[in-house]
C-alpha cells in the first residue's frame, strides 16, 4: 500500500512539474510575460538595459531581460537556439548571418507590423534596411548603421610635421602621409593594413570604380582591374613598410595597436568612438576625418537590426517591443549616450553631442556616397577565406593580381552554391 | 537497455521466488532517470550525427539525402587533411609530456615535505579554464610584447611570431598542450608509483643497483599500467583539441589560421561558422573513427610492454 502511495505522489509531481511548463505559454492577454533581448557588447549592454527599462515603464505587464553574451559564442548559441527552439526572444542580427536565418524561417516577418504601427521606413538608412529585407520581406528593423572614416592620431601626425587629413585627401596623400608617418626608431607605423574587408579593401575596391559582388549576387569581382586597384592600395602599404606586418598585427589587432599610438591611421567604422571616448591615455590626441578618395568617394555601410525569434511563446508582446526597439526613443537613448550612432533620421545630433572632441558628422555625411556591405550567398563562408587567398599577396609573396584571382575563383565557387 | 531491462526482473526469481516482477518494475523506475539522460543526451545526438553525416543540413530546415556525398568531398578537401595532420604532429607533440610526466612524478615523489604543494601547482592548469590558459599564452606568445620573446632577447635570440607565423603555431599549441596535461597525468602516474613495495627499491639497492638503474628497472616496469593510461588519455585529449586553437589563433584576420586548424576547429568552423552541419558531421565520425583507430592500436601494442602483476 505505502509503494503506491509513493508511485501517486510521484506521479502527481510530475504532472504538477508538467502543467507548469505549459502554464508559461499560455497567451492570455494581460498576463505578465518575459521577453529576453540579447546582444553581443558589453559596452553597450547599459544603453539597451535603458531602452528596455523605458518600455517596461509604458509595458508593465512585459518585462524585458537584457542578456549579453561574448561575441566568439553568440553566433554559436543563437544558431543552436533558434534550432531547438530556445533562442531569445528578440536580439541583435547582422547583415552577413542575415540570410541564413531569413531562409530557414526563424525570423519574425515585420511586413505587418510596420504597417500597423505606421513605421516609416524612409527614417532609416535605404543601405540598411536592405540588408535585411529577404523575398521582398522586412525581417529587422534597423538599430544603428557605422560608416567608415580615417581615424588618426593628432600627436603623431604633429610630431611627423604631416598635414592632418581632411575631405581633399586622395589615395596619394594617404599613401604619402603615411610613409612620412612611419618611424621604425620610434616603433610607429603611419597607418594599420590588415587584411580587413569592412574597414579596408571593400572600400578601396569601391573607390577604385569596382564593385565587390555583382548586383544578382553571383560573381565577385577582386580580380577585376579595379578590383586589383583597391587591393593595392593595401599591399603598396604593406610594401613600403608603412604598416605594423600580417604577423603583428595578427597578434595584437589594429585597433589595439592604434589606441597604444604605435599607428597614426587606421581606417574603421564609428562604431569605435564611444571605446576611443572612454580611453584616458587618447584624449585629445585623436580625431576623426572621410576616407580619402580614389577615382571616386565610397565606403560601405551595414548596421545591426533588431529580430525576433520566429518561434517566440509571446509573438504578440515581442512584436510591439521589435516596434519600440526600431522607434525614436530607442534610437534617442543610444544617441544619448554615445554608445553607437542610431539608424534613425533626425535622432543623431545627440550622438554628435555626448562626443564633442570628434568630427563625427564624418560618418553622416558619408552616407551620401556610401554602399551596402556585400552578403550575397554563404557570406561567412567567403569572407572568411579572405585571409588565406588574400595573405599571400599582401605579404609580397605573390603579385596581387594573382592572389585577387585565385580569391575571387574560391568565392564565386562558393556564390554559385545557391 | 532494453535487453538488460527485461533480464533483470528474472534474475532474484531464481533464487526467491514470488518477489520477481514488482521489484524489477521498481528498479528500472530507479535506473530510468540515468538512463534517459545517458539515451537523451549521449546515444541520440551520436545517431544523429551519423545520420547527419550522410544528409546536406542547411542552418535551419529540412535536410537532404545525400548519401556519402559528405565523405567523397571530405577524403578530397585539402583542408581536412592539412587538419588532420595538424592535429597529429599536435598529439605527437603533446606525447612527449608522458615521459616528462614520468620523470616528474618519480622526482616529486623523492620531496619529502611539501610534496602536496608541488602537486598543487602542476594540478593548477587542469582546473584553470582553457579559455583563460589560451589567453595568458596568446599574451606569452605575442611577438611583438609578448615574455617569450623578451626572454629570449636577453640571451641575443632573435624572437619569433608563435601564433601568426604559420611555422609556429602547432609546437606553440604542442607546449601549452604539454603544461595543460601535466598535473592530471602527474596525479595517475603518482598514484602508480606509490602501488609500487619499497621493498624492491631496497632488495635492488643490496644487490648494487644505482638510482637510473631502479628507475629503468623497477619503477617504468612497475608504472607501465599507469603509462599506459596515461598514454591513451593523452592522445584522445589531444586528438579532440579545439579551445587553444579558437582563443589563440582567435580573428578571421590571423595569418596563421589557415594552416593551423584541428580537426574539432575544422569541424566547428564547417558545422557552426558556414552552415554545413552534415559536412561537420562526417569530420566527427571520421575523428571518432581515428580515435578509435588509435586506441585499438594501442590496447594491441600494449601486450608487449605493459607489465601486469
């Protein structure tokens, strides 16, 4: 009799254990649910912990919990999450990952919710928006965008008695400012040439008249002419030992190397400014001025979009909250507080503002000539043979021409897996 | 399982009849949580990787049939043979620490006090986190700024880039591989020679044999169960290797990771970076098969030197 007794109450647990799991997704509105929104920044992390808090203040019935995970498992865990059926609710996407959650149906289609909460698309960059439209649908709604400027070091460019850099700078002066920057007693470097796509050659490639995927998404075009062109601009660098080596700056990356003033340039995105803002040892040496030009102005722009998990218990609650992340005052508060420069029109001035020291209306105006970072098929898996075709030549020991076509043959193999 | 589960009830019916079948019901109740866990957690994701192994599957979606498409394209991918032999010059490397094990843990056992704290600081890489272990070395190798290399200049020795120098990288892994195993390899080896009767060391010394001698011929002969193990731990642990080559090599921009991948980061970069998880699994069973390979032949070369008592 007792052993029975037992097996019910046993039973009974687990049944209780049971109904309570089913009771979590239970739809009934009113009810206070829990939305996670994840990202990959720490820096960040206070910005959309703010964001959250102030939807929570017009939401009370949704909380929102931040979660941040470190950028080498973010990829790993959403990926694994949205396949078991884990994944967060809402969290950050990229253009280059974009595709491939898009195709497998993972992410919340925003089509509608776009119309009935009278969100105007024109607000946000037309590059970036783009970017995650998949099959003519809107699956993100744009968080920030980043452009691509020349960050240099004032100190170092007076000590060198070089000119700093401004809007009439070309691919010469460039070169040339760097050569006279370079001064291997001192251990200092004009400029930071690593093999980096976003930040370096992409932009180079554009400016030289190329592009860098056709417009159907097919063919690369690195070995083009002026695809070669772009490169060069590079491995002329590399060359004229202007630049801390590949093997160096494997070690310790660029932008390391410029906040310890080993570099006097280094071409990158505005998302580095709150981080140059923050370090102590930089202030008032560094600044800010446009890519210079090749035949013409180019760089590439992309931005991070907010998504939501197709297969979220609360698709209701997570679509008024995607909404509230793709508004102003989502965009006001990241503004606000310096942490990146906000997707939406008319909410940057205050971005400009919390930084004063930099000339970061660069950036803006740069959308003006800027064009969307190329994601065309599998593009974590071609960008990331970029390294190995492209090592070779910046290195000198392969003719760039050589190395741009073996690179482009490897990713066009890989564009043409549909 | 099931087969063991429907043995069972029988077995007290032998010899007590009556009780049999409530009791075995209530004694696979008791194994059931361990065995549901063990079948959920283990036997399951091993079928479906080998079923992923013969299927194209895509991030997300449906998978294809594709027979042994996986495995054709595998035995003629530049790459997985340039990681497969990476990560057998890395588990070769990473064998020479047996022996400095052995010698080690014949030294430490010569300490009289303080023994526990030598083992203390050779056990204290096994419980650091390899994360954090590939870090500080990321910074030891680094060639600009890294101790390595300042050490070395002090001796007029030109330094070198460890983990971006293509040249390198592997024996960089192999040292750090080496120090992480020590302290677990040290403990079993400890225990070893510990099972081994001081009466030998003393009857040898009486009949005039020297400290070397002993060593050769008491303490190996005697250890080699111990060695063995060891051996076999160490080239599984090593053939598995991933953390040292993801947080050192850490950046698609490093120059050395084309040429320095494993194995398991082969695996991970096709499975979890590009999405060909049917692709990553046929490297898992292929590695599980070379694993198994390896140990076989070990367990068969063993009859000829291992000395059982």
């Amino acid at each position: 009799m007792k052993r029975r007794w037992i097996a019910a109450t046993a039973l009974a647990a687990a049944v209780t254990l049971l109904t309570a799991c089913s009771g979590q997704s239970d739809e009934a509105s009113g009810e206070k649910v829990t939305l996670t929104y994840a990202n990959w920044s720490e820096d960040q992390t206070p910005a959309m912990q703010q964001i959250a808090d102030e939807f929570q203040k017009a939401n009370p019935d949704i909380t929102i919990k931040v979660q941040t995970l470190p950028w080498t498992e973010y990829w790993t865990t959403l990926q694994v999450g949205a396949a078991g059926g884990t994944a967060p609710d809402a969290f950050w996407m990229l253009a280059d990952h974009f595709r491939e959650y898009a195709k497998g149906g993972q992410l919340v289609d925003m089509s509608d919710t776009v119309k009935s909460n009278n969100i105007d698309l024109a607000k946000y960059p037309k590059a970036v928006s783009d970017s995650y439209t998949y099959d003519g649908k809107l699956f993100a709604l744009p968080k920030d965008f980043d452009t691509n400027g020349i960050w240099y070091n004032k100190a170092l460019f007076d000590a060198a008695g070089v000119k700093y850099p401004d809007d009439t700078w070309t691919w010469q002066d460039a070169q040339d400012a760097a050569k006279k920057l370079t001064d291997p007693a001192k251990g200092v470097f004009g400029i930071a040439a690593p093999i980096d796509a976003q930040g370096g050659f992409y932009n180079t490639m554009l400016q030289a008249g190329g592009s860098i995927i056709n417009a159907d998404g097919t063919a690369s075009d690195f070995g083009s002419p002026a695809g070669v062109e772009g490169l060069k601009f590079w491995t002329d660098l590399q060359a004229a030992k202007a630049s801390p080596t590949l093997e160096q700056l494997s070690d310790t990356e660029a932008v390391s190397m410029f906040e310890n003033q080993k570099v006097a340039m280094y071409f990158s995105g505005a998302y580095w400014a709150l981080k140059f803002h923050n370090n102590a040892a930089l202030k008032g040496k560094i600044d800010v001025a446009p890519l210079p030009q090749g035949v013409k102005r180019a760089t590439v722009t992309s931005g991070i979009g907010n998504a939501g998990y197709a297969g979220s218990k609360h698709p209701e609650q997570l679509k008024k909250f995607l909404a509230f992340l793709g508004g102003s005052k989502a965009a006001e508060i990241q503004a606000a507080t310096g942490t990146v420069l906000p997707a939406y029109e008319g909410t940057q001035q205050p971005w400009l503002d919390s930084m004063p020291e930099y000339k970061l209306q660069v950036f803006i105006d740069a959308i003006a000539y800027s064009v969307p970072l190329p994601v065309a098929g599998n593009a974590s898996e071609w960008q990331g043979l970029a390294t190995q075709y492209l090592g070779p030549a910046w290195s000198g020991k392969k003719p760039v021409q050589e190395a741009a076509t073996e690179y482009q043959a490897a990713v066009d193999q890989v564009l043409a897996k549909k | 399982m099931t087969s063991s589960a429907t043995k069972l009830p029988r077995r007290p019916s032998g010899r007590r009849g009556g009780v049999s079948a409530p009791n075995g019901w209530w004694a696979l109740a008791f194994i059931a949580p361990a065995t549901i866990g063990l079948l959920l957690l283990y036997v399951w994701p091993f079928l479906r990787t080998v079923i992923d192994s013969f299927q194209d599957v895509p991030a997300f979606g449906p998978a294809t049939w594709v027979g042994t498409d996986n495995y054709t394209a595998l035995l003629h991918d530049p790459d997985f043979w340039k990681a497969f032999g990476n990560s057998a010059l890395y588990t070769a490397i990473v064998l020479l620490g047996v022996p400095v094990a052995i010698a080690l843990a014949a030294l430490i056992e010569q300490v009289g006090r303080g023994r526990a704290l030598y083992r203390v600081l050779f056990f204290l890489p096994v419980v650091t986190l390899p994360v954090a272990i590939g870090m500080v070395w990321r910074f030891i190798y680094n060639g600009d700024f890294g101790l390595l290399n300042t050490v070395l200049s002090w001796f007029g020795v030109d330094g070198q880039f460890w983990v971006a120098d293509p040249r390198f990288t592997i024996y960089a892994f192999g040292v750090v591989g080496i120090w992480m195993g020590l302290g677990i390899n040290l403990i079993i080896l400890g225990a070893g020679l510990q099972a081994i009767p001081k009466a030998l060391y003393e009857a040898s010394a009486l009949d005039g044999a020297g400290r070397v001698r002993q060593f050769f011929r008491i303490t190996v002969p005697l250890l080699s169960p111990s060695i063995f193990f060891v051996t076999v731990l160490t080239v599984i642990g090593a053939l598995q290797m991933f953390d040292l080559n993801f947080i050192m090599l850490r950046g698609v921009n490093n120059t050395a990771l084309a040429d320095s991948k494993t194995i398991v980061y082969l695996f991970y970069e096709k499975a979890f970076v590009q999405f060909h998880q049917g692709y990553g699994a046929a490297i898992a069973v292929v590695l599980l098969l070379v694993i198994m390979i390896a140990t076989a032949l070990q367990f068969r070369l063993q009859r000829s030197w291992v000395f059982y008592d």
